[in-house]
C-alpha cells in the first residue's frame, strides 16, 4: 500500500522531472489544453554576445575612411553582398542577404545608447533592463512585458534555449521563464537507470488521501503538471515535421527547437536564443566571418521554416549585441570595444535600410556616433508587434520607428 509519506520521500527526494522544482504556470496551463491564440503574435530575440563588428556586417565598402582605418579588416568592394551602392554586407551573410531579397529583412543603422558603456556586463545590463546602474535592475524588459501581460492572459511566457545563463531580459517577478538546454533535457527522465519508472510516477500521483496536507498538494499538483506537460511536449514535437534542413551548428539547432515549438503550438510568446564569441580582439576575420556565417544560415533556415509552415506572418526575430566595435582596428588584427551597431528585424517588416548612414567622419572617442536609441526599437516592438504599451515596460515614451508591417 502506498501512503502520503511515501510519495513525498519519493518525489521531493528524486528527480522526477527536468522542469526544475515547479513546471512554470504556462506550462501547466498548457498540459491540461488551454490552447494559446492562432492570433497571438511570437517574438524571437537573437543575441550576439560579445560586441559584434557592425562595421564589418553592414559595410561602407565605398567608404575611403573605413578602408585606410582597417588596412587589413575592410571587407573588398568585389566581396561585399551588395545593399546598395553605399553598404553591402559581409560575404558569409548569404543567407540574410536572401532574407533581405525576399523583403523580410530590416537593418537599423547606428543603433546604441547615449554615453555608452565599453563593458561588456554593463551594457549587456543596460539592454537587458532599460537602465543604468544606478537604477534598481531587478527585472528585464520582456520580464517586465510578460509580468503585465499575464494580468489579462495568464497562458503565455518566455523559453532560453540553450545552455547559457538565463538572460537579464526575461527576469520578472510574476511570470518564470525557463530554459532548454535541449529538449531531450526538458522532457520526463522516466528510465529504470536510477531514475523512477513510469508506472511509478502515475502509481504515486493515484496515492490515497484521507487528510489535506500542504506540502503534499503542492507536490501532487506540480508533479502532475510537469507529467502532463512532457507528454504534451512529447506529442506535439513528434507531430511538428518539417522539410528544412537546419544548418548542424548551435545556433542552428536552437532555432529548430524553437520552430519546433512555434509549429506545435506551444503557448509561448518570446523565446531566446544565444551566440557568442564576438569579442574578436585579435585575428578578427576568420572568427567573425564564422559567427556570421552561423547566424546567417541559423537565422534563413528559420525564416524558411515559418514560411513553409503558414507560421511566417506571426513570428518576428530581433538581432542585437551590447555594442559595436571600433572604427580602427588593432596591432592584433582585431577591434576593440566600441558603442553603436546595426540591429536587425526579421518577419513582417519595412524591409531594407533604416537611418543613416554611419558618418565615419564624425566619431565619439573612435566609434561611431549612435543616432537611434535601442529603446525605440524596443518601444516599436512592444506597441506594433506585441500590442503593449512601452512606456509601462520601459518606464519613458519613446518614438516609435516605422520599421514594421502592423
């Protein structure tokens, strides 16, 4: 016979699930059939960590100061992908040149933040949150979005796919967001290798009670969640086929995850992706050119696969790094930390060239001048795409760009 006692030493005290000590509300909701919205829009936020070379992304290839700063960076006018007769981008970015082809591609020029922070902790903070330092950076600023959307829609939230730590971004009080390192890891470690079986897991949850107790609802209830919400999970990625082929990268195999769960219909509004090593300080083009190689193919094979899959009008990516790199390079080859960059958006968008073109004649301490602050990036996004008011996440109205198809 099975007692209360035994079904709390066994679930408190092995790991019954890789969900963590809770299966996140939304997730719970999910299990027991609370289907999210067709309607609902997704948000796909993409992070080069590490400060990406803008300058050698979108490319002044024209540009005589740019060639005499990077004698031996500067990208040939014969390589380029061409934009138009002033910028193109870098030649591994063949597969964002065709996102741009097929006019779903928006670059943002000169995109920072005034006063700009060169580390790379603070100004990865300042995008996280919106603030500086010397404002309480308790929450990020899609923590804070997802905080007040689940007042009026409680079945929705955030995914981190990959091994890194949990971005700032998605940091709330209310609403937990998880992460996927993969989603053989997500899903129920149900195996007779130390672990607990099946049948015992749904034998522990039928265990008979005469009394109420706290602590063994709570147990009962989570375990039951987090077991409906693997097989769901389990299910619904078995059915959710495609015909694209992902590139076998990191990056790449996080978008497939994350198409994976757009096409199966995973009540989740923004996920987030990493890739890092953009700190390229010496010997710089080899690296970069691989970086944007991934992020290129990674970001194309996705666009592919939400087209193909009916998913494309209700899915938008974004592109950022915490700064850009210097104008001139290094002794090794290499730039150093610099302030603003292009940002990119991926989707339903205005496609093609936003603002300036960055004025390599008129520099902050060696780095190019920002003439778009990230917040009204944000702010756009937030109000055209996700329907929110930006000024209640971001604390201050700022002017929305026209950079999207609402």
């Amino acid at each position: 016979m099975s007692h209360r006692r035994d079904f709390l030493r066994t679930a408190v005290g092995t790991s019954v699930v890789s969900l963590g000590a809770t299966a996140p509300e939304f997730l719970c909701r999910a299990a027991w059939g609370q289907e999210e919205s067709n309607d609902d829009r997704i948000l796909v936020v993409i992070q080069l960590s590490g400060g990406n070379d803008g300058l050698n992304t979108v490319i002044p290839y024209g540009n005589d100061v740019y060639r005499s700063n990077r004698p031996t960076l500067a990208i040939g006018k014969d390589e380029v992908l061409a934009v138009n007769d002033d910028l193109g981008f870098h030649p591994s970015m063949l597969g964002i040149a065709e996102i741009l082809e097929a006019d779903k591609l928006s670059i943002i020029q000169n995109v920072g933040y005034a006063n700009p922070n060169r580390s790379h902790f603070e100004s990865m903070d300042i995008w996280h949150t919106c603030q500086r330092k010397n404002q309480t950076r308790s929450s990020g600023w899609l923590g804070r979005f997802l905080d007040q959307r689940s007042e009026q829609k409680q079945d929705s939230g955030s995914v981190h796919l990959g091994q890194e730590e949990k971005p700032l971004a998605l940091a709330a009080e209310k609403v937990q967001a998880i992460s996927i390192a993969s989603i053989e890891r997500f899903q129920l470690q149900l195996t007779g290798n130390g672990d607990l079986k099946r049948e015992e897991v749904d034998r522990l949850l039928g265990v008979d009670r005469t009394a109420s107790s706290n602590l063994l609802d709570f147990v009962q209830a989570n375990t039951r969640s987090a077991v409906a919400t693997s097989d769901r999970i389990t299910k619904a990625l078995a059915a959710a086929s495609t015909t694209v082929a992902y590139p076998e990268t990191s990056l790449g195999k996080k978008f497939e995850l994350a198409a994976k769960m757009i096409r199966s219909g995973f009540p989740t509004q923004v996920y987030y992706v990493t890739l890092g090593g953009f700190d390229t300080h010496a010997q710089q083009a080899a690296a970069h050119n691989g970086l944007l190689r991934e992020w290129s193919g990674a970001l194309r094979a996705f666009m592919d696969d939400m087209e193909s899959s009916g998913q494309g009008k209700r899915v938008l990516t974004m592109t950022f790094s915490e700064f850009g790199r210097r104008v001139q390079e290094n002794a090794s080859k290499g730039t150093d930390h610099g302030a603003a960059a292009p940002m990119f958006l991926a989707g339903p968008v205005q496609s093609g060239l936003h603002g300036e073109l960055p004025n390599l004649d008129d520099l902050n301490d060696g780095d190019i001048r920002h003439r778009i602050d990230f917040r009204r990036v944000y702010a756009t996004v937030l109000e055209d795409w996700l329907g929110w008011d930006a000024a209640d996440v971001i604390g201050t109205k700022y002017e929305k760009l026209p950079i999207l198809k609402v």
